[in-house]
C-alpha cells in the first residue's frame, strides 16, 4: 500500500449505508423509512439530472418542443414533481402525498404504507430558469388514520413536531441532500461519476450567532415597525444581506456559516410566501437540530396547528439569537 495513503475507506460513507447504520434509532423500526429515504435520494438523482441539462433541453425543445425522447418539454418544476411523486408511489411505503405544485391531497393507493409525506419537489420558481441554486424539500409524518383505510386529512395536517424525518436537496455548484431524523442533521454531497450521495458534513451544527440576513429588502415599507428596527441594526452592525431567493440555498448557507432568513407578511403576501408544512416545517425541523430556530414571528413554527394543505405563515429562521433578536426577545 502507498504510505501515506489509507485505503481502509477511500470513499467514505454512502448514503445508503448511513440510512441503514442508523435505522436502528427507532425502536420497531422496520425499514419503511429507510426504504422511503433511499426512494427520495433515488428520486433526487434524476432531478438533479434533468437540472443539469436544463439549458441543453431547452436548446432542444426550440426545435418544436421535443426533447431527445419525443416528449413535450416540460417545466422542470412539473418535471420534479413527476419523478418525486412516480419514486414515492412506486416505492410503497407512502400512502399520501402533499405537493406543492398539486391543488388536494394526492393518493397513491398505497393504503397499507405507514407515511406521509410533504413537500415542494422545485423551490425557487424564479430562478429555475436562470441557472441559478434551487431545492427540493420534504417533510415525513406517521399517519394518524388506521393502515390499510385510506388516508384523512389529519393525516397530512400534523404539526411540524410530529414530523419523523424531513430534508433538502440543494441543486447548487455541487448537490447535497440533507435530512435529519431528529437525531441530528446530516449532509450527503453528490459524487455524479459514482451516482452516489456520500457523507460530508457529519453533525451539522449553525454557529449561535451570525453575521448574514437575507430578505428581501424591496419589500421594506411593507415590513413591520419591529423588522425594520431589526433591519437596520443588521445594516448598523454591517451585517451582510445576502438574499438568493432560493428558500433552500438561502437557509443552506446561513446554517453553515450563520444568519438569518426571513419572508415576513407583505402587503403582497399579508399571511407571509412561505407554506407551512412542506417548507417551513422541514426546514424548522431541521434548523432545531443544528441548533438553530424557527418562528413566525411571534411563536415557534413547528407547534403550529395546520389548517390547510397550502397555508402560508410568516418565516423566521437561523441561528438563534439572531431570530430572538429579530422578534425583539
Ligand atoms: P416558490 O415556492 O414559488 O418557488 O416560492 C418560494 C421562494 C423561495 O425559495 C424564496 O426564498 C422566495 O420564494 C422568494 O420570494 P421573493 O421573490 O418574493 O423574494
Ligand atoms: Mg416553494
């Protein structure tokens, strides 16, 4: 052996032996949710695909609107939608799923499968077609109603505590899934050459503070008294505003190296942009565990009591004392 070099595990941990290593954090658990996790990456793989040759697709489709398959172009927020939802059913451990780019509940006809599962196959409408980092997000809850009957609305409206797992992918320079299961959040980073998610960011934590707010400051006059204080002591203290308008890269960079990210109510947007239980709740769940918080303004997002599938709140989300700061605790 090279000396020097240490061979023993040149590629480091793949995704699907973490999920299996780590099945047993639940007591009974049978491999459903690792079944539904490694269906999720399955599903991000040809997303994270169909991303990377969106432009290519585009030059294609200008030629009437065919891809290399004979098949219409379509957006790629349709596209996500349909490879997440086709892996979720398929796989069988889903009996209803929640989309964002979906009006009901969608069945799957899977009434013996034991989850549910929330979420938004594209975020980051506006900058889909410009090249710019986008997301997935997902969010999983137990059913409430008995197996094998067909699912209720109260399964799909639970409270972000009662969530068993959530996560992202974040399409950006590389692509990253990272998902927690409420012991600890843990990020995968995409080797494309190996069609593998490998361990890279073990533990994930947020620094307790930061130094990064994003915003989107053009809504400014709309914001209330108390945010716009908060706004100007970030510009007094020469914070950076850092604003993607992609949810999943903006939250994924100020969790790593600490900030705060808020979509408030707007005049726009008097209940706030973001949806409750396949975005905020997710990325709530996951920011608890790096240590960090979520909050509408004034309480914590993930003991909301949801009352509709696409409900909008207010968003406040990033390293602790940063968000307190910004609600004035
Ligand atoms: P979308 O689900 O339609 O993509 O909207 C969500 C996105 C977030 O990713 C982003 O942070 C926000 O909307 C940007 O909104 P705005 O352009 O109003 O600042
Ligand atoms: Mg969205």
């Amino acid at each position: 052996m090279a000396e020097g070099l240490d061979f023993k595990n040149p590629v480091g941990t793949t995704l699907d032996r973490f999920i299996m290593e780590n099945q047993s954090d639940f007591p009974f658990a049978t491999g459903e949710l690792s079944q539904l996790l490694r269906d999720i990456a399955f599903a991000a793989k040809i997303v994270n695909k169909e991303i990377n040759r969106a432009g290519l697709s585009d030059i294609v489709g200008a030629m009437g609107n065919k891809n290399v398959q004979g098949e219409d172009q379509q957006r790629l927020d349709v596209i996500a939608d349909f490879r997440f939802t086709q892996a979720l059913t398929q796989g069988g451990e889903v009996c209803a799923l929640v989309s964002e780019e979906v009006d009901d509940i969608i069945y799957t006809g899977q009434n013996e499968a034991k989850y549910v599962v929330a979420m938004d196959p594209l975020d980051g409408s506006s900058n889909i077609d410009v090249n710019v980092a986008i997301g997935t997000i997902f969010s999983i809850y137990r059913r409430k109603s008995a197996l094998g009957e067909k699912p209720t609305m109260e399964d799909v409206l639970q409270k972000g505590t009662e969530q068993i797992a959530a996560g992202y992918i974040l399409y950006g320079s590389s692509t990253m899934l990272v998902y927690t299961t409420g012991f600890g959040v843990n990020g995968f980073t995409y080797e494309p050459s190996l069609g593998e998610f490998f361990l890279s960011h073990p533990n994930m934590k947020t620094p307790e503070t930061g130094r990064l707010y994003s915003i989107n400051e053009g809504n400014y006059d709309d914001f209330e008294d108390q945010l716009k204080a908060y706004i100007q002591l970030c510009r007094d203290r020469k914070y950076s505003g850092r604003y993607i308008g992609s949810l999943v890269a903006d939250f994924h960079r100020n969790m790593m190296k600490g900030g705060m990210y808020v979509y408030p109510a707007t005049k726009g947007s008097p209940k706030g942009k973001l949806r409750l239980i396949y975005e905020c709740n997710a990325l709530g769940f996951i920011i608890e565990q790096a240590g960090g918080l979520a909050t509408d303004g004034k309480s914590r997002i993930l003991e909301i009591q949801p009352t509709e599938l696409h409900q909008r709140v207010p968003y406040y989300v990033g390293s602790k004392k940063m968000v307190e700061e910004s609600m004035g605790l």
